[in-house]
C-alpha cells in the first residue's frame, strides 16, 4: 500500500471514529458532513509545485447553523524525503453550512498550526468544502472537494455564507452529506 493510500486510510478512519464518537453519524435534526478525501492539483492551479491533499471531516450543526461540533483535517505532500504536514481545526470554533449536496466546515486551528504571514496577517483557520454526488462509480469517486487555509476575516466571510470556494474532482475518497433542513 503506497504512501497515499496510507495517509488517505489514517484520515477515512479519523473521520469514522469522528462519526461514531461525535455523534456525526446520527441523523434526526441535524446536518452533517464526514468523510475522507484526496486532490490533486496542477502546478497551473496552485501557481507552483503540484500539490497533493489528504483531507478529511466529521461535523454536525443545528439545521439554522448553530452549534458547530467536529473536526476538519488536512495533510499536505512534503518535499521526497520528509514527512507530511498535518493540520487539525476545531470546527466548534468554526462553522459549518450545508446546503443540498453541498457542506463547508470551517474549524480553527490550533496556536502550534498557526502560520504568520508578514503584511496578511496569520492563517488560522481550515476550510473543506464538500460537494456530495453519491458513492463512487465503478470505484471511481464521484464527488468534489478542497481543503484550503483562510485568514480570520476570510473565515468570517465563508461562514456568513459571502465567500465560496473552489472544488475540485477527487483522486480517492468519498464524502456524505446530510442536509436536515
């Protein structure tokens, strides 16, 4: 099992513990969000290096948005050699929307994943979006997704629902979402 697979395993089962545990997995009243993905994007896209991500979240709400529960993780790909960075944001200190088929969790990261860029400010926040298009198709993932680092104020702007953003097809992987709305 190479090292993707790997990596994408270790999220899948985050996001089934978050599941069970979390109580994301419990329909009734509530959205949610939980699953395990992986993208890759172009150096065209990312303006540099081809960058490989291994995501995952497992989150609920309150139909109206309220009380954000969960976790959104991201693993980027490192340079040959050195170990991959993972991140972990706390979305109780987020939010997450669902709307249909699609979800945004946006979850805090904690002070040791925060990351000051000179002239910006400090990235301290992480976004997955989520478009649900049923389970895989003859094993090939059906469904969108990204992961992306956000500033505070572009975290504010995603979760009163003023700022989208991109998606793309997956690599591996499969989410669910469940609007209660």
């Amino acid at each position: 099992m190479g090292r993707r697979w790997a990596g994408l395993t270790v999220l899948a089962v985050v996001a089934a513990a978050l599941a069970s545990a979390g109580g994301v997995g419990a329909a009734g009243g509530q959205d949610r969000v939980s699953g395990a993905g992986a993208v890759t994007l172009s150096s065209q896209q990312t303006q540099g290096a081809p960058e490989h991500d291994q995501f995952s979240v497992g989150a609920t709400s309150d139909p109206d948005g309220s009380n954000p529960q969960g976790v959104v993780t991201d693993e980027l790909s490192s340079p040959p050699g050195s170990p991959p960075t993972a991140f972990q944001g706390d979305v109780s200190q987020g939010c997450l929307i669902v709307h249909g088929n699609t979800a945004v969790a946006v979850g805090k990261l904690p002070e040791s994943e925060q990351t000051v860029i000179p002239g910006f400010g400090t990235v301290d926040y992480l976004a997955v979006t989520v478009v649900d298009n049923g389970n895989p198709d003859m094993g090939q993932p059906t469904d969108q997704a990204s992961a992306i680092f956000l500033f505070d104020r572009s975290a504010q702007r995603v979760c009163a629902q003023t700022l989208q953003l991109a998606v793309y097809p997956l690599d591996h992987g499969n989410f669910d979402v469940y609007d209660a709305s």
